[in-house]
C-alpha cells in the first residue's frame, strides 16, 4: 500500500519537472533540493557523494532497503534521485515513516 502511495507521489514529482535523476544530476543542483532518494544497492562511492549533497542541501535521505527504486519510478536504470517539491517530499516521507522497507537518515543520531 504504502509503496503504491509513494510511487504515486514520485510520479506527480516527475510530472511536475521536480525529480531529478541521479547522483550527477543531484550535484549539478544548487539548491531547492528537499529531499534525497536512494536504491540500498548503490555503490560505496556514490553513498559518500549522496551523503555530501545531504549536507548541502539539509535534507533528508531516504533509503529503500525492501523495495527497488527504480522499480517505484518505473525506470529500472534509476538509482538515487533529487525531489524538488517541498510539499511531496512532505508526502513522501510520511508514507515513508514506519514502513521497514525505508530507511530516514536525516543527520544527527538516527
């Protein structure tokens, strides 16, 4: 269910023109970035890189740990992306919340 809402809100964010793909497509941003998505499979590399835009932005990181990105965004190629709403990545993230196939790094202790 909740998988069904939180692709939902991600294709409202590509129909809208406010994800953006990638981790080089997440680094080339200055700013507007709300909220970091990404596939647990990704390498160490880009990790390290998502968690310094993470710092830059200040904005969460979401992990999916039991379900594919890129089966979400239904581009199976896709494994971290950039959400550029402020009120969706809102809504994503409370979907997200509670849910074990999702994991919330914010900074700090969690």
């Amino acid at each position: 269910m909740e998988n069904d809402k939180i692709a939902a809100y991600l294709g409202f964010c590509i129909r809208a023109g406010k994800l953006t793909f990638g981790v080089d497509g997440a680094e080339g941003l200055r700013k507007g970035v709300y909220l970091l998505i990404a596939d647990g499979t990704i390498s160490e590399n880009s990790k390290k890189a998502l968690e310094k835009l993470r710092e830059k932005f200040t904005c969460p990181l979401l992990w999916t740990e039991g379900v594919s990105l890129g089966e979400l965004l239904h581009r199976p190629q896709v494994k971290a992306a950039a959400v550029r709403e402020k009120h969706l990545a809102s809504a994503i993230l409370a979907a997200a919340e509670g849910d074990d196939k999702y994991k919330i790094y914010s900074g700090g202790n969690n």
